[in-house]
C-alpha cells in the first residue's frame, strides 16, 4: 500500500472522525513515515489557517436584521408594557407615584428596598454580546503558528509524491464531483 | 437556560424574546460562515441577514427532528449557496477574489484584538488569514463548505453530510480535497 492510499485516512485522522481501526493504521504507518508526518502536520495546519478567516459582525448588524424582519413582518410584534385600556390611567397614576415620593422624601423618612425593575423576561439569556468588534478572536496557539509556518518553507507539494508509486496528487478541476469516478487524473494544474 | 431547540419552539409560538435570543447566540458564527463562504464583508452581511430572515420564516414549519445548529448551518450554506449562484458569471464554482483585489488588499484583513503578541506575530497572522481567504475562494463550493463546516465551524462529519445533503464518505473525501487544493494554492503563494 502506498502513501497515496492512506491520505484520505489521515486527513479523517486529523479531524478525529477515523475509526479505532483506521487511527491505528495510520498511526502504523506515520511511525515509518516521515513524509507522511509532515503531510500530517500540513493538514493540521490549513485547518488552524482557515479558523484565522473569521471576518467580523458589522456595526449595527443587529438594528439591520431586525429592521428588516420587521419590515417584512417575520418577527411578532414587541408586547406592549401597558395595554390600551390601561393607558388612561397612565397620567393618574404618575402623578400618584410623584406625590408618594414627596411626601417620603420630605418627612426623610427610611426608604425601603429599590423598587425591583423592569418584569424579567421569562427567556433566560446568555451572556452579554462581546464588545469586541473583532468578535471572538483567539490567537494561534504555539503549535498551530509552528505548524502554519511549515507551510512557508513548503517549496514544492510534488516533491511530497516524488518517491511515491501511485500517481501524483489529484487536484479537481471546478464542477468535478469529489465523488465521480471519472474524476481527472494526473500531475498537479494550475489552480 | 433553555436549548436552542426549546428556544425555536418558543419562537414559533410567538415569543420574539427568544428569537432574540437566538439571534444572541448565533449571530457571529452565521456572519463567521457567511464571510468565509463568499469571502465579501458585504456579501457576507447580505447574506447574513438573509439566513436569519429565512430562519425566522421558517419557524412555522420547524421541527426539532434535528440539532438546531445543523439545520441553522443548512439554512445557512442553501443561503450562501444562493447567493453565490446569483452572482457567478459562469461555471460552476464562483470565483471570490481576483489576484488584483487580494493584493490590493480592497477587502480589509480582520486582525485579532490588541493583545501583548509581537507586532509582527500580529502581521504575520494577519497576512496569513488573507491568504487562506484567497484559496478558500478558490475552493468548489461543496468542498469549501465541507471544509469550513468542519473545521472552522466545528461540525462533525456526520453533522456536515446533513447539512450538505451528502454520505459522511462524500463529507470525508470533500474534506481530504479540500486540504490538497489548499496546500497546492498556498504553495504557490511561497513560489511565486
């Protein structure tokens, strides 16, 4: 079995999705193997260089989303803290609220525990959105800047082949199915 | 706390609040997705506000047969997907960045936030995400989204087959291709 046959494997083994049986074959054979090793740490590290393209939440993205929800009637409507039938009395009341409070303050008399807010919302919520416009950025780890600096010094993936019996890496030519087995085969094409 | 399920239960009898919630939760990885699907920051807002409008329409007929962050993820790549087929110009993969534009840098680079690194770490790492943006915009679109789903959004295999409609094998073989083309164009970035 050649070294081409067992890349796919590796790849799952990076990813934690190979079988016991299948990570004891490559383990097995990245013993004997440095070429593969380094493929290993290759592949290791495009996907710590992908998890670096993160982008970020634009400003005011959520005014935006929910603007147009809105818009488009895809959310209910903000329930109303007092009912229509409730608002007459909103004038009374206050004027109540403030003699109340007069009358407390003027005779200092010992205030009692604030007033508890707003209802709670029965929707438990996470934690506050990060106020990083960056959003969660997280820095390379050691390792994974090692690994992606190996990429650098990469000169020439062929080279990964050179010794290899089986053909050199397939590359998809864009529309090729992944699972066609009339995939073009052959050397290395431009990409 | 209640599951992001139980949350689009609630949603889909009428609780805007938790639709809010979802919103909280999941706002970043969807333009996280959506940025590294089309590789635009305006594609990606596009498209962004248009996967939580569908999620949103969709609530009516969501069942919980499913994780909600598989079936929010397929919603997403049908969005992105869409998109991307609305603006090609032929073929069938959707070309992302001329080599112009990513030189040029048109498209500004996200760096980290301050931290205590060494500047040059910084620039590094930051030269290092524009790189991958350009070959991820090379990627067929199946193969990206396999990728990106798995390794940038940490889906396992048998999540991204779901949300790409695929066998877990097609999922496996995707990835593994999507890691040879990225190594090819990332090695002839150095060369050249």
């Amino acid at each position: 079995m050649g070294c081409r046959d067992i890349f796919e494997t590796i790849s799952a083994c990076v990813d934690g999705e190979a079988s016991p049986e299948e990570a004891a074959r490559v383990r097995e054979h990245l013993a004997s193997c440095e070429r593969c090793r380094v493929l290993e740490r290759q592949m290791h590290a495009v996907g710590a260089g992908v998890r670096q393209v993160r982008g970020s939440v634009p400003d005011r993205f959520r005014e935006a989303v929910f603007a147009r929800l809105d818009a488009e009637g895809a959310l209910p409507k903000r329930k109303k803290v007092f009912p229509t039938a409730w608002r007459w009395m909103a004038v009374p009341l206050a004027a109540a609220a403030a003699l109340g409070f007069f009358l407390l303050t003027s005779r200092d008399a010992v205030r009692g525990p604030d007033s508890p807010g707003p209802a709670t919302s029965r929707i438990e919520t996470s934690a506050p959105p990060d106020p990083s416009p960056q959003g969660n950025a997280v820095a390379l780890s050691t390792e994974d800047r090692e690994m992606l600096a190996l990429l650098d010094i990469l000169e020439d993936p062929a080279d990964l082949d050179a010794n290899d019996d089986a053909e050199g890496m397939e590359l998809l030519a864009p529309g090729d199915s992944a699972d066609s087995p009339n995939r073009p085969r052959g050397g290395r094409s431009g990409a | 706390m209640p599951t992001d399920e139980e949350l689009m239960l609630l949603f889909r009898e009428g609780s805007r609040e938790a639709f809010e919630e979802l919103f909280s939760r999941h706002h970043r990885a969807v333009v996280r997705f959506a940025w590294r699907m089309t590789g635009d920051p305006f594609a990606a807002e596009e498209a962004a506000q248009e996967i939580f409008l569908r999620i949103a329409r969709a609530a009516p007929a969501y069942r919980p047969t499913a994780k909600f962050t598989t079936w929010m993820y397929t919603v997403a790549r049908r969005a992105t997907l869409n998109y991307l087929r609305d603006t090609k110009e032929g073929g069938e993969k959707v070309p992302i960045l001329s080599e112009g534009e990513a030189e040029d840098g048109v498209y500004p680079v996200q760096l980290p936030g301050p931290d205590d690194r060494n500047p040059e770490q910084v620039v590094w790492e930051a030269q290092l995400a524009q790189r991958f943006r350009t070959a991820l915009g090379e990627l067929p679109e199946g193969h990206r989204a396999a990728f990106v789903l798995n390794r940038g959004d940490g889906l396992s295999y048998e999540e991204v087959a779901q949300v790409l409609g695929v066998t877990v094998q097609a999922v496996k073989t995707r990835i593994f291709r999507a890691r040879e083309m990225l190594l090819s164009r990332l090695s002839k970035d150095v060369s050249a």
